[in-house]
C-alpha cells in the first residue's frame, strides 16, 4: 500500500477538552470519512504510527440544522473513531501526522 492511501482514512485529529482527558487512558480520536470500517483503520493506524490498537469504537454524528443570525443553516456530519492503545503506547498529536 502506498502512504497516499493509508493517510486517506484519517481526516484530522479531534484535539478537545475531552478527547486530551481520554489520551490519559491510551485513547485517541480521529475524524474519518463516512465509508471507514474499523478493520480497515485499525491496519491504516498501525501502520502510519507504528503503535498497537486493542479497541476501535466508531461514532457517527448526523448532520444537523443551527439557527445563525436568524437564519437556518445546515451543519454538516461526520464519522469519528475512538481508538484504544496498548498501554504504554501513545500518539504524539503535536507532530502532526
């Protein structure tokens, strides 16, 4: 497989308040595109990062309507993945990918 490929699964890296709680307990979270399978990122992340994945658990958020300025405007969906670490092993996030 070519890099190319393996880094069309990760979108970005979702860096909150909540998701820097979680990395304490080996966990990481990534945006991903809607037609992702855990089998598929769990080989794309080991790959990319060199680390071991015991647990991948994948949210779907629906796209949803914002009133802005008393206007509806539409907020687009994503897919993200939580992905669980082999204790000890980590993600630098600060890098970059």
């Amino acid at each position: 497989m070519n890099k190319i490929h393996l880094y069309d699964k990760i979108l970005s890296p979702v860096v909150t308040e909540k998701s820097t709680k979680l990395s304490e307990q080996n966990k990481v979270i990534f945006k991903v595109p809607y037609k992702s399978n855990k089998l598929v990122l769990k080989k794309n992340i080991e790959k990319i990062f060199k680390v071991n994945v015991t647990k991948i658990n994948i949210i779907n958020k629906q796209s949803r309507n914002k009133l802005t300025r008393g206007r509806k405007v539409k907020v687009k969906g994503y897919k993200k993945a939580i992905i669980t670490l082999k204790k000890g092993q980590n993600i630098d996030l600060a890098t970059g990918i």
